[in-house]
C-alpha cells in the first residue's frame, strides 16, 4: 500500500490531494491563502488529518503550482501544467483540453492520452483570471462566490467591452451609475472574462473533450458563458480545484514506486 501526497501551491490558495496506491483519493483539504502565506503548511496539515494519516506514512510528496519551489517538506517540484494535465486525465480519460483558470493565470493545453503536448498561457495580465472577478465583485459589493447565482438571474447582457481589469472596472461603475442591473453587469463580466480565454484555446486548438479546472469552474456563469463562446461542451468536476494537487499526487506515486 502506497500513500502519496500533491500539493498544489497557488497565488491565492492551496490545495492537496493524498492518494492510495494511485487510484483512491483518501483526502482533499484546501486553503484560501497562497505561497507565502501559512496556506502551503496548513493545507499539509489538513490533508493529513482529512485522510486520518500521519506524516510519516505519506511514500512521497510532490508540490506543483506558483510556489512548489518554496515549500521545503516536498520531495519533488513539477510544473503545473503537466499535474493538470494528469490530474484531468484521471478524471476525464478522454480529455483532449484542459482549460484552468487560476487566480493570476490562464492555462490551456492540450492533451494526447494523459500527456500535454501543447499549451498556451497568460501570465502577464489579470483578464481571464480568478483576480478579474475579484476585483468586478469588489465595485459590486458581492462575494464572489455570489456572482453564478446573480448572472443565472439576468434577463440581459451588458457589454463590457475591454479586457483590461482597470478598464473593464471603469466600465463597471458606469454601468451602475446609469442604473444597470448588478446582474445583467455579472453576466457581461463573465462573458468578457472568457472571451480572453477563447482566444488562448483557439491559438492552442480546441479538441472534444474540454475540461474546465481550478477554482473559477464552480461558477456556473462562466462555464456557461464559456461554452457559448467555444461552441464546446465543457465539463467539470466537483474536484476541479483539486486537479492540479490530484496530478502531484499521482506524479508522486510514479515517483515513489521508482524510489
């Protein structure tokens, strides 16, 4: 019996995964704090304790994500862009596109049999990215954890026509300022949101099927307004923020096994 352990460090949360023998999740545990917080060393903790292990009975641990180089209790680093492409494969065996939209980026990739053999991502901007809705719920004064449900209410869509997270934030106010619903606002934002994601998947080649990952595909708006725009079925998982965790530990298990 092998148990090994993905932590996937992000901007703005971490997540991790411990597996049995690379095909039972025993334990998930998330943190709503990035590298450089006390999110990497909890969410090792949580882990451990959702799965009723202790340290000492992990095989091996593997870190992915923004911060897998600072986080001194792994064994292994490993991008994530390969963990997630693993880690959507598990769950999806006939994935052929990943799409992930973390808090700072943007990833696609495609996919051939589990294994990435082309990507595309956006790391310099915050459109597209978890920080876009962020900021738009902020002038809003919702959480962002209300904007699916307030999107699902819109009768309209209101055109937010820059990409750009200061522009686009500019275009909020006015919208409220001349009496716009907050919803039919929500629902241009997540339209514009995606509309930067399509363009990367277009550049990268959009296959069936396509998996949405990372913590934005909870909001139904924007995989709705993703799949509108894509003129593709996207699928999620009740473990789309763990993806990226879920590959570090099968990663890890290959890891082991060779150790």
């Amino acid at each position: 019996m092998t148990y090994t352990m993905g932590i996937d460090i992000g901007s703005s949360a971490c997540k991790a995964v411990i597996l049995k023998d690379a095909d039972e999740i025993v334990g998930t545990f998330k943190v709503a704090v990035g590298t450089g917080t006390s999110g990497p060393d909890r969410a090792f903790q949580g882990v451990l304790e959702a799965a009723h292990l202790s340290e000492e009975q992990i095989d091996y641990v593997l870190a992915t994500g923004y911060g897998r180089n600072t986080f001194a209790r792994a064994d292994a680093q490993m991008s994530e862009l390969s963990c997630h492409a693993k880690g959507a494969y598990f769950l999806f065996p006939d994935v052929r596109t990943v799409i992930d939209i973390g808090g700072q980026d943007v990833k696609v990739i495609q996919i051939d049999h589990g294994a990435m053999v082309n990507f595309q991502m956006n790391d310099k901007c915050a459109a597209g990215t978890g920080r876009f809705l962020d900021v738009m719920a902020g002038i809003l004064e919702v959480d962002v954890s209300d904007l699916a449900g307030l999107a699902a209410k819109s009768t309209k869509r209101i055109a937010i026509s820059s990409t750009c997270t200061v522009f686009a934030e500019s275009e909020v106010i006015s919208q409220l300022a001349t009496g716009e619903k907050k919803e039919d606002i929500v629902n241009g934002i997540h339209y514009a949101i995606t509309a930067r994601v399509v363009g990367l998947a277009r550049r990268v080649g959009i296959r069936d099927r396509v998996v949405m990952t990372g913590g934005v595909a909870q909001n139904e708006g924007v995989v709705k307004a993703l799949q509108d725009q894509l003129e593709h079925e996207v699928f999620t998982s009740p473990l789309s923020q763990y993806v990226g965790a879920l590959g570090a530990g099968l990663y890890a298990h290959s890891k082991a096994k060779r150790k």
